[in-house]
C-alpha cells in the first residue's frame, strides 16, 4: 500500500506531530510506503529533511490551494498511491480539487483532532459528507460528535486514539529543576498545565483555581503554579495573575521541553473549554502525576471521576480547586489515580497499540475496496 500524507500547516502542531509518529511507526512494514507533502517552509519539512523521510513540498503563496492540489495530482499519478491521507481543513479543500483529476481507486482519508463546532451549513455539509472522503478518523468520540449534524453517514467515521512513548515518559525522573529555577522551597508543591495562551486553554479558569487552592491550603506546604506554554494571550494572563496577586505564586515558563519538567509536577491541572483529546493527559498518566480537569472534549473519555483522575465542569474554578486540595492533601488518594491512570495510558495508549490500529486500518480499507471493486466488475 502506498500512502501519501498531507498537510497545509505551516507550524508544529498536534495533528502534524502525531501525523510523523505514524508515518515513523509504519516505515518499516514491508508492505507499507509512506510520502509527505506539506508547505516547503513548514516546520514539518526541516524535521522531514533531517530525517530523510519521504518528502514533498509546495509553495504555499497566494494560489496556495491549486499548487497543493497540482501538488496531489503529480505526486498521486507518479507514485501510484493508493490512500490519500489529508490531515486538516484546507488539505481537504485541495483534495477534493485533485480527486477531479485521479483515479477514482484513490481511497481519502481525512483526520480530525479538534472538537471545534463546525458551522452547520451547506458548504460544510457538502465538503466532509463528500462521497469520495472513505473515512474520517477522530481522536476521541467527542470529535466524532462534531460531525452529527454535518455526516448523515456515521459508518464513515471511526475513532483512533492518539498515543505515546509511555516509557520514554514513565523513566524520566524528577530533577527539579523548576525548584532551582524560581528558588522554590523543598516542600513546595507544584501544581502544572502544559498549554497554549489561547482561549481555547481557558489560562484564566486556571489563574481563579490558583488564587482559590491558595486561599484553601491549610497545610504547611507552600504550593506554586507553572504554566509551561506560549502564546498571543501571554501578556493578558500575566496581568490577570497579577490582579489576583499570585504574581509571587504563578508563573509562565513560555516554550520548554516538557519532558524534563512535567516530573516535577505533583498535580496536573487542566482547564480547557474544547479539547480533542490533548496527549498531555496521557503524558501526566506516564509519568504518574495525579490530573484534574474540565470535562473538555475527550477527556472523559479517559478521566473517570475518582479513579484515573477527577473531572469538573468548563469554568468551576470551585471544584476544580477542592479536588486538588483533597488530592494534594491525601497521599493514598494520589498513589490510587496514579497507578489507575498509568495502567490505562499503559494498556490502550501506547505507540505499539497505535501502529497496530493504524496499520490494520489501512490494511482493512483497502482489501474492503478491493473486494467491492472486484464485485461490481463481476455484475
């Protein structure tokens, strides 16, 4: 099987990310051949490059839609590509442009990461209800519900949990290195959020938690908030901080490799309004950190109140903060949730289980295609 992934995203983001961790997982089977196309000053290309990945590009200037498209036609015709794997909205536009000029064998796959509402109107119908797209792979069943009133067709979509190194994470230990950085005191705890500064991370739900779990700490340990992350609202959430007078206590590192601080934290606070399923719940799990968050998106899907980690509603800075002060407070309760949240991140989202589930959907989409085509020929 021949498979061609494509992007039009300039920057790093999730879904691209997780795009290159299959592409990477998949190279060696035998039966498999994987290319990337994407923007020639994309992010992606130079990691591509590096790596000598299979790679092509385009130039994403003002007729950046047919060049994509021209794009998908010369590469799908010269590779002879079985399944055109698109990886975001504007892709789609392109794909569904090239699909005019291809064989009609070529099998569309599009992914989907966010839960953003999509506009329940005819150009939205019309583009992901289209009959050449064979499937629509989610990130968790709350993405799939997005498409409730777009897709009349709900056998076209089908969820893939995302994953991780489990064990890349579950081995890094604590170097506390954010205890030396901002002079915190030995018995300081950390309570953490790895996040874009946009409104979609809700930071200022997770500002009014601070100042509340501050307020309800009764214990002799001082608790501080890191907010590791970057983004156009930096400057608005510094000030809302210092309103609430935790300038002392809440500080944003911008950009860091998480890898190294995340095992620092001894609670994961998560504040989101929408969220697919983002893989830094997963990433807390591997490294045995306790999470509390909002029910965005996904998340419930693997939070169950109680035993992997405790839930509240989009906002509820009040319960937000009294279930990190009950798990901070009660090292039993902590020791539960972490070894309940490691064995699921463990089980069901490690990337041997990924690979597995990606490599039998291919394998699966393509010998039911086959299969139909060979029907209709002998009708």
């Amino acid at each position: 099987m021949k498979i061609l992934n494509v992007t039009s995203i300039t920057e790093l983001r999730g879904g691209d990310a997780q795009m290159y961790t299959v592409y990477k997982l998949l190279k060696d089977e035998k039966n498999v051949k994987q290319y990337i196309l994407c923007p020639e000053d994309a992010v992606l290309a130079s990691i591509c490059k590096n790596d000598q990945a299979n790679l092509f590009t385009y130039n994403k200037n003002k007729f950046k839609l047919f060049n994509l498209a021209r794009a998908i036609v010369k590469i799908c015709n010269q590779e002879s590509i079985n399944i055109l794997h698109i990886h975001d909205s504007s892709a789609l536009n392109a794909a569904l442009i090239a699909l005019k000029f291809l064989d009609k064998s070529i099998l569309l796959v599009l992914s989907r990461k966010r839960n953003n509402k999509i506009k329940d109107k005819f150009l939205n119908r019309y583009k992901y209800s289209h009959p050449r797209i064979h499937k629509i792979i989610c990130v968790s069943k709350a993405v799939e519900s997005i498409f409730d009133k777009i897709i009349s067709d709900k056998n076209r979509l089908l969820t893939i949990y995302d994953a991780i190194d489990v064990d890349q994470f579950s081995k890094k230990t604590n170097q506390n290195l954010l205890h030396k950085e901002f002079n915190f005191s030995p018995e300081t705890k950390i309570v953490g959020n790895i996040a874009g500064l946009t409104n979609q991370k809700d930071i200022y739900t997770f500002i009014d938690t601070a100042k509340k779990i501050k307020a309800k700490n009764k214990t002799s340990n001082p608790i501080k908030f890191i907010i590791i992350g970057d983004g156009p609202l930096k400057t608005d959430l510094i000030n809302y901080a210092i309103s609430n007078e935790l300038e002392k206590d809440l500080f944003f590192t911008g950009f860091r490799n998480t890898i190294d601080l995340l095992p620092e934290f001894d609670l994961f606070l998560s504040t989101s309004i929408t969220e697919g399923l983002p893989l830094t719940i997963y990433e807390a799990f591997a490294c045995n950190i306790p999470v509390i968050s909002t029910k965005a998106g996904g998340i419930p899907e693997v939070i169950t109140d109680g035993k992997t980690g405790f839930l509240a509603s989009l906002k509820d800075s009040e319960t937000l903060s009294d279930r990190a002060i009950e798990v901070l407070s009660n090292p039993t309760l902590q020791e539960t949730l972490k070894s309940n949240s490691y064995k699921l991140v463990k089980e069901n989202h490690s990337l041997n289980i990924m690979r597995k589930n990606y490599y039998t959907f291919y394998k699966n989409i393509l010998n039911t295609d086959q299969l139909l085509v060979s029907k209709n020929q002998s009708l």
